[in-house]
C-alpha cells in the first residue's frame, strides 16, 4: 500500500494534478508548505491536504462544504 500511495503522489503531476491547485472540485495541496486549512469554495467535493504542517483542524476549517465528499489530512510534518 505504500508502494502504491508513492507511485500516487509521484506521477499525480503527470496526470494533470499539479500541487497546490483548485479547479472548483478538487482542492489539491499536498505537499504546499500550509500551516492551516486553506479556504476553497463551497463547490469543493475533494480536498486534499496531506503531507503538510497543518496542526489544528476544526469544525471551523471548514465552513460551508456541502459538497464535500472526501477530506484527505494524511501525514502532517507536525511535532
């Protein structure tokens, strides 16, 4: 499963996914240096957040994500 996560996060770029990007459905910040949950609209569906500093979440991280169907925190570089 590791295998496959890194063969993921490797050629997400090659497959149009570019770190820290949003085209209103797909919010994609893996890997982008974030301390905190960054806004997005409320037509965000997936939000993709891994591999980042981000040490609090709260409900207030997310105001207004109706259309959230999955919320990806993953590995945080926190202490």
């Amino acid at each position: 499963l590791d295998l496959l996560l890194g063969v993921v996060l490797v050629a997400s770029p090659v497959f149009g996914f570019p770190s820290c990007s949003f085209d209103g459905r797909i919010a994609f910040y893996r890997f982008c240096n974030l301390t905190q949950v960054p806004q997005v609209l409320n037509t965000t569906e997936r939000l993709l957040l891994s591999f980042n500093y981000i040490r609090t979440v709260t409900v207030s991280s997310f105001p207004f994500l109706e259309q959230l169907q999955l919320l990806e925190l993953g590995n945080q570089y926190t202490p």
